[in-house]
C-alpha cells in the first residue's frame, strides 16, 4: 500500500517500513491533549496574525468535533496516519478544510509531541498521587487498630526484637510518603512548555509563548529550543519515582505473600484478591501479593528502557524518542493495574494476632536483658556477652529464658534481680522502646498523629 506524501518523495512508504514506523499504538491515548495543544496553539497563531479570526473559529469548532468523534468511537485512526497528530490534523482537515491546512504552522511534531506528554502525564501523576494517598488512609487505619498488637521485628528474616503491627504497618506509609514527594517532584518537571521550540530551533512567527503556557496550565516555558524537543528527563523523572514506588510495594507483597504461609499464619488473605489451583483444590494462591512483587522489576525495566533509548543520543530531536511513550506508557498502566488492587489487598486482609503473638518467642527479650544489665551499670559488651551465656545455657536445657532462677542469674553477675522477671513479657518489651521513632504505644500514637498530618500537608500542598 501507498499513500499520499509530501512533494519531497518520488516513491510510497513500503508497507514493512508503515508498520514499523506508526507510533499509533503508542501515542493515540494522547489525542485529547492533542486536541488542547492544538487549540492553544491555534489562538497564538492567531495573536501573531498568521490565522484570521475566521480561519480561528473554524479551527476551534473543528478541533472539538473531532473531539467529540473520538470520544464517541466515530473517528478511528488508519495506517496512514503515523501518529496521533497527523490522524488529528487529517480529520481535523477533512472537516474543515482549508484553516486546517494552516494549523501546523509554526510547529513541528517535535515540539507537538514532547508538550502532548507533558500535559498528559501531569494528570496521570495528580491521578496516581491520590491512589497512593488513598494506600497511605488505609495503612493508617489499619495501623490505628494495632499499635499493641505485638509481633516480632526481623533482621535477616531471624525474629530479632518486639514490634507492633502498627509500627510495621507505618513504614510503609512513610515509604509512600517519599514516593509522594518524588512523584509531585516529576509533576512539577512536566511544567515546562516546549511549544514555540519548532522542530529544533525556534520560529520564524512571534507567538506568545507565555500566553499558551498560561492556557494549557504549564508553569513556564523552556529556554532553549534544543532542550525543548530532545530531553525526556521529566519522563525519567516519572518513571524513577514509578520504579521507586514499585520497590516499595514488593517489599509489602513479600512480606503479604510470606506472612500468608501456613508457616507464618500471620494474616489471611481475602479471597477477593486470591486465587486457586488448576489441581490443588485446597490452595489458596497469594496471587495479589506476588504480583505486587512482580510490579517492581517491570518498573525498573521502563526506567532502564527509557535511560538506554538517551543514552548517547545526539541533539535534538530522533525517532528514537517516539519510544518514551513505550516505557513511560508501560509504567502507567502498570501502576494503573497495581494501585486497586494493592488498595484492597490490605482493606481486606485478616491480621492474625494470636500467631504474632505466639512468634514473640522466648528469646526476643535477650536484647532487653542485656539493656536491663546496662541500666544496672554493667558495660553493654560485657552485658551482651554475659545474656549470651544466659541464652546459650537456656537453649541447650530447652527452657525459656524467664524460668533462669534468680540465685543461677547470679552467679553469672551479683547485678541480677526482680526485676529481671518483668522483662520477658512481650507487651513489656514493646513499651520500653520508648525513642522517639521507636515502637512503644505512646510513641507510635505519636507517629500516627505526625502521619495524618503528612497526608493531609501533602494533599494541601
Ligand atoms: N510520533 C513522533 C513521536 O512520538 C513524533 C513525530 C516526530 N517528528 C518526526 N519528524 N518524526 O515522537
């Protein structure tokens, strides 16, 4: 198949090179910022006395029905149309003729293309911002409900010390947090306009750049008209904070898929979010969770994917950056997928308090007999040392620390007393992590106050 081109070729486009050359599949989500680029972009014309106020109105009129076709699923792109642009100005053009013949004017597909994503991303952050917030309110209620609920805190996934569920619960809020401030840092990087750049260097037109930047909500225009088309770093912007946000929900899908085990028992997973076997008939699959795992390394495939189509490349503008779109679309979609179901993942899931109980086992409290000996004045190595022993000698007689009776602590040191006893309960323990940032109660309903305060600051903000 051929079709219509420009003067400049004696020849059609071979179907092969069509195919492979349509940035359709990649760009056409981007039609209704298109359609708002152009609008913009036609009044400027206008204002620098390249369009008549007729030529304007029938742009306008013309732009919003094929706005409305789209919409309305009457106006689908074909293969010649490479890329949304060119289906919109064709329609556009069928429509109305000759004004649309002169919209292009004073642009190029470069600088077209780069402020379409600008806008378009914008709003896909301001989106998944409020999702992430939305994660961020049932954390917190669900942390709210916890923060005596005792369960063990892990280092090497070895039970290490006393926690509460709230408090682990919280680290993934404050994770979000930071993922938050990284992703209004990329919307804040889609503000720049790169219209009036041209197809490299700039116009021959005196459009007021301002005026559209003003218009579509952009907070400044960029400087150089180089830089306008060939640089993707708000993209990358975007898609670190996306690859970031994906790390952090497979840690919290880790720990769902791990705490869902018969071994750990620690929560049931609502069947919602769970699936079965083909042969299996009693399984219940963490399917939910491991595929809030998966998320990450895709995010950080899209993040590399778009680095790797930079790396190198000359100014300016190279087709080569038509495939931003794959790698920042995948990332959308991605996060578009994920963020629900991550929602109701932990809406619904059923903590098990009495398994996180039962793992507090009877060696948690060693750390605490060794701070109990400091407070008694011994010197934390030696206290370290000498609640070792203490450990060693219960675990090779099959006894828990606490039944160690006071005469035996000490022979091992005079400082030993009472005391000692009340450390081996786990609630105790929990309250005694009383730093600031630690795990006792008081200071977790500290944190949690400090939390709803962050959410409802950065929504404000
Ligand atoms: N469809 C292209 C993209 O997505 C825009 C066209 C750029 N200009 C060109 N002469 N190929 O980046």
């Amino acid at each position: 198949m051929t079709v219509a081109r420009s003067g400049r070729f004696a020849e059609g486009r071979a179907p092969s090179f069509i195919t492979l050359n349509s940035s359709l599949a990649l760009d056409w989500r981007l039609w209704r910022e298109d359609i708002e680029g152009s609008t913009a972009h036609a009044r400027a014309l206008r204002g620098a006395g390249v369009l008549s106020a007729q030529e304007l109105e029938a742009i306008e009129t013309g732009l919003a029905a094929v706005g409305r076709e789209i919409e309305a699923g009457e106006f689908v792109p074909g293969d010649a149309d490479e890329d949304v642009h060119m289906a919109v100005e064709r329609r556009l053009t069928e429509l109305i003729g000759d004004a649309g013949a002169r919209l292009h004017t004073a642009r190029s597909r470069n600088d077209q293309v780069v402020t379409d994503v600008r806008l378009h991303l914008r709003r896909v952050v301001e989106r998944q911002d409020a999702a992430l917030a939305g994660l961020q309110r049932v954390l917190l209620e669900r942390a709210g409900d916890h923060v005596t609920t005792v369960m063990p805190a892990y280092t090497h996934l070895q039970r290490a010390q006393v926690t509460s569920l709230a408090q682990h619960l919280l680290a993934y809020f404050w994770m979000l947090d930071r993922d938050r401030e990284r992703l209004a840092a990329a919307r804040e990087a889609c503000l720049e306009l790169p219209l009036g750049a041209g197809a490299a260097v700039g116009l021959d037109f005196d459009v007021d750049r301002q005026a559209v930047a003003g218009e579509l909500g952009f907070a400044r225009v960029a400087e150089n008209s180089l830089d306008a088309v060939a640089s993707r770093d708000f993209v990358v912007d975007y898609l670190a904070a996306a690859a970031q946000i994906g790390t952090h929900l497979s840690r919290l899908g880790g720990e769902l898929v791990l705490w869902a085990t018969s071994e750990f028992g620690f929560v049931r997973l609502p069947d919602a979010f769970s699936g079965g076997s083909s042969i299996m008939p009693q399984k219940k699959n963490p399917d939910a969770a491991e595929l809030m795992r998966a998320a990450a390394p895709r995010l950080a495939a899209d993040l590399g994917g778009l680095l790797g189509v930079l790396h190198g490349l000359p100014l300016a503008y190279n087709t080569d950056l038509r495939e931003d779109k794959r790698y920042l679309f995948d990332a959308v979609d991605c996060l578009d997928a994920i963020l629900p179901v991550v929602a109701g993942l932990l809406e619904g899931v059923v903590f098990d308090k009495a398994r996180m109980a039962a793992a507090c086992d009877p060696y948690l409290a060693a750390t605490d007999v060794a701070d109990y000996l400091v407070e008694k004045g011994v010197p934390f190595r030696e206290a370290h040392h000498l609640t070792g022993a203490l450990v060693r000698r219960c675990l090779d007689a099959g006894e828990p620390l606490v039944q160690v009776p006071l005469d035996e602590l000490r022979t091992l040191s005079p400082v030993f007393d009472d005391g000692y006893y009340a450390l081996h309960d786990a609630a105790a323990q929990l309250a005694r992590k009383a730093s600031r940032g630690g795990s006792s109660p008081a200071r977790v309903r500290e944190q949690l106050e400090l939390a709803h305060a962050a959410l409802e600051a950065r929504l404000a903000g």
